[in-house]
C-alpha cells in the first residue's frame, strides 16, 4: 500500500505505449474490396491502407480509396492514380496535430486536383478521367469528387449520404449555368437538319461532364476543382460504395446497397457489378469498391444492425453534435450517434475553395503557391484574394498566394476571357 508521500513514475515509453493503444481501440478496422468488368480499359482504382500521417511511428495511419474512369484514352486516368495522393498530401504544411491535419484535407484536396490537372495538361494530352477520392482517417471520411462517378455511405444506424456530385451537364443546371457564364456552349449533338441527340455537352470537345482532370482541348470552363464532403461517422462504422457510371447508369443507390446486405466486401462489389451488368448490359466499364469501416469487438456487440430509413430522415441525420458530445466518448454504445457533417464545399471558383474557415496558424506556406507548391520570391505571389470584394481589408502578405502560372490557370477556370482570347 502506498503513503502519502511516496511517489510513482512511470517510464515515457510506457505512456507512448499507452497512447498508441488508445488511439488503435478508437480508431476502426478497415476491410476493403473491389471488382470490375472492363469493356474500353479506361477504369483504374487506387487503394493504399495505412498510410502514415506521422512517418514512423506506426500508429497515425490513414487509408486511401480510388476511382479514375477515363474517357478518350487511359492517359488522364493513368496520371492520376499515379500522382493525385502524393500532390493532396504536399499541400498539407508539415508539423499538424490529427484535428489540424483532418481539418487540412478539403483544401489540400483541391490544390492537388488542380495541381495534378496543371502537370497533365502541360504533356499537351487531351484524354481526361472523372475522379472519385476518398480519405478515411479514424472516424473522419473526406470525399473529393469531379464528374459522375458516385461514392455513397450507409452508416450503421441506416439511411444513405451522397458523399459526391454528378457533375453531368445532363442533370446539374447549375453547372450548366456555369458553363455558358465562362463561355462554353451546351447543347446536344447535331446530327444536321435541326436534329438533336444524345445527352447534353459541352463545346467545343462535345464532353457530358463539367468538371474532371485532363480534357486539355475542351476549354478551361471544364474545371479540375472538386466537390468535397467530409463526415465523421459514430463508433457504429458503416459501408463505402464507390462506383463508376457504369453502376450508376443502372441501379440506385439503395439497390446497390440492398444486393449485397449481409456480405463482405469482395463479394459485395462483385454483386453489385453484376447487378448493374445484368439489367443494362456491359455498355461502359463498370468498376466498384466497398469498403466496410468497423467498430472494434468490443462495441460491434452493442451496434444494432442497419435500419432502414425514409428519405425524410436524411435531412435530420445531418445534424451537428452539440458541445458536449466529447464528454460523452466512454459512454455505453447502446444507442450510436448519427454521422456528423464537417464540411462540405461545392463551389467551381478556385478562389473561394483555397481559402479556409479553419483557424490554423500555420494552413499557408508564406511565399509558396498554394498549388503547385513552388517556391515564390516575396512580391512575386499573388494573393488569391486579389481583385475580390474583401481584397481592401486584407494585407498585402496575406495569403494564400499563387504563383504566374497558376494565377492564369485559375482566371482561365473562372471564366476570364483575356486569358481565353490570347492562348487559344
């Protein structure tokens, strides 16, 4: 038995020990797996687990899930998988805890799918390919997304979250809208004689889509820059579908989910596959991932089973937690919290989507291009704010800055015709 007085220490790597095997019993289980039919050869998928936040120390991991669908060749598509994570992850300044990091992500993500759109198209290649990325870091799923390929979520408690946009001109008025604003043109195929066919597009290049990496001869009204969703699901876990259009062209969302209810992931992308297949036929390559996030044993004995929801519960389900929902984290799971949106930013400006709401001191990299991350001698930036209503209360320092060339290539994507007229 211990005095008063007497004085206990414990070893400092006893204490990393301890916390290594606390974040592991929060963090869940991934189990993950994919399938696809191929007709043109154009899908590629892109899975990494435990990638390390913190290099080294085995425990900060995060998972990475995928889907390039190409069009007019493999190029973009190829690119990409190769060179989008690695770009998302140089956006992110060094030195941040994992709220820090997490909270980083939306806008690390669209610098790297811009940066990554930039490097492709100076090779002078005109494929391009619809993307679909997905951050899973702990409870946290971020999801950045242009063109029509879908990720979905059905969380324990039920329901589905649409965690991507169809950015198909066919459906989106408002990137129709956006389109013309820029300059572009939308419109079916003319096939002479006043006949028009086919799904509205794009022109000049007659492309469906509105935003996706590549597509360098369809004019820069057609944008790299991503809509982003991030949740954070309860300890309960869920399931991740990320599908090309060949899924989405022939089932919903609740079909693809209700296919293969009860069955582990491989399986599950192969049933859905074949479900899409066998109703339309194999017209396009069609390609899913599943990803199940699991709890630990010990809470999955306590999770009930997914219920089925109205469409009218999804609004509610995406209520924030209050204040003191940390005080509540060792509580018994008999009754798991809904998913709780963090972010969610759809806007095709580049201007307003590097910008951040986070207050992080160290977000910005003073003097480098918050996209292509060179290096920017001081005056030489220019600050994204520039020439925008809040510009006059800002300070000349204050970033993020961009450099010449990116600055250009973000005028081109808002539609600034002197950039339009002197390089076409």
């Amino acid at each position: 038995m211990s005095t008063k007085g007497d004085h206990h220490t414990v070893p400092l790597s006893v204490l990393l020990k301890r916390e290594s095997a606390n974040e592991k019993i929060d963090s869940p289980e991934l189990v993950h797996g994919q399938f696809n039919q191929s007709k043109k050869g154009e899908d590629f998928t892109f899975v990494k687990t435990d990638c390390q936040r913190v290099m080294g120390d085995g425990v900060s991991t995060f998972s990475v899930f995928g889907l390039f669908d190409g069009h007019n060749g493999p190029a973009a598509a190829i690119y990409t998988k190769e060179n989008l994570l690695n770009n998302v992850l140089a956006a992110i300044p060094p030195d941040l805890n994992r709220d820090e990091w997490v909270a980083a992500l939306p806008r690390a993500m669209v610098a790297g799918f811009v940066k990554t759109d930039k490097d492709f198209q100076e090779r002078a290649r005109k494929s391009g390919t619809t993307v679909t990325f997905v951050i899973v870091e702990g409870w946290v799923v971020s999801v950045a997304s242009v063109g029509d390929s879908r990720c979905i979520l059905e969380p324990a408690e039920g329901g589905v979250y649409y965690l991507s946009a169809d950015h198909r001109l066919e459906i989106n008025e408002q990137e129709r809208d956006r389109v013309t604003a820029s300059g572009g043109e939308v419109g079916r195929l003319n096939t002479g004689g006043g006949t028009e066919i086919g799904p509205l597009r794009c022109w000049p290049g007659g492309l469906c889509l509105s935003r996706s990496i590549g597509d360098l001869d369809v004019g820069e009204y057609i944008v790299p820059v991503p809509y982003v969703k991030q949740v954070k699901l309860s300890s309960a876990g869920g399931r991740l579908i990320i599908s090309s259009d060949g899924v989405w062209d022939a089932i919903s969302a609740e079909e693809a989910l209700d296919c293969c209810r009860g069955l582990p992931p491989e399986p599950s992308a192969e049933h859905i596959v074949k479900e899409a297949v066998g109703k339309k036929g194999i017209r396009d390559d069609t390609t899913c991932i599943v990803v199940d996030i699991l709890p630990s044993e010990k809470l999955a004995a306590s999770v009930p089973p997914p219920k089925k929801q109205g469409k009218g519960m999804l609004k509610s389900m995406f209520k924030r937690k209050g204040s003191d929902s940390s005080s509540n984290i060792e509580k018994e799971y008999a009754e798991p919290d809904l998913v709780e949106e963090l972010f969610e930013e759809g806007s095709a400006m580049l201007s307003e989507r590097l910008d951040t709401k986070y207050p992080l001191c160290n977000m910005f990299k003073l003097f480098m291009c918050a996209v292509c991350q060179v290096e920017v001698k001081p005056g030489e930036g220019v600050s994204i704010h520039a020439g925008t209503a809040n510009c006059r209360k800002l300070r000349p320092w204050d970033g993020p800055f961009l450099c010449a060339s990116c600055q250009e290539k973000k005028d081109a994507m808002e539609g600034k015709r002197g950039y339009l007229l002197t390089h076409t």
